[in-house]
C-alpha cells in the first residue's frame, strides 16, 4: 500500500477521533445533556437515550474510508467502464 496513502488515512482517523471528543464534551456540557440526565434517572423505562457522538464518529470514519477507497479505485473504475463501453460498440 502506498504510504502516503496510509498517513492520509491515518490522519483521517486521528481527525474523527478528536471531533467525537469534541462533540461528546461539548454535548456533556450542554444543558440537554442534564435534562437527559435528570430524564434517564427519574424514568428507568427510558433509559437508552443512544450514542449521538458515536453514531457522528461512525459517519466521519465511513466518510473518510469511502473517500479514501474512491480516490484509489476512481481512475481504475473509470478504465473498465471505458473498456467495456468501447467492446460493446465493436459488437454492433
């Protein structure tokens, strides 16, 4: 694997790491977080309220795999569409 590829990738990681750590705590610090809180404690019926934080980190790092398996497959993709379009042209 080229290792420029591998430090961009890298990096991508590294970046949806510190915006899950930063959505988290600034969403901790918010006053819905509290209310939630207060919600959860007080009605144990209802006490899965999920993991926003987790669910963005899921998106970013999917976000950046797609991205990163588009940029390499991209051109290849691109070559045996225009292969296989110029075969079928020839069978007329």
């Amino acid at each position: 694997m080229n290792s420029h590829l591998v430090k961009a990738t890298d990096n991508i990681f590294r970046k949806c790491i510190l915006i899950r750590e930063a959505i988290a705590s600034s969403y901790q610090r918010s006053s819905l977080f509290h209310f939630k809180e207060r919600v959860r404690t007080s009605n144990n019926d209802h006490n899965e309220r999920g993991d926003v934080p987790g669910w963005v980190l899921v998106v970013l790092m999917t976000t950046g795999l797609v991205t990163a398996i588009w940029t390499i497959a991209a051109p290849r993709l691109s070559t045996i569409l225009k292969n296989s379009l110029d075969a079928m042209n020839g069978i007329r």
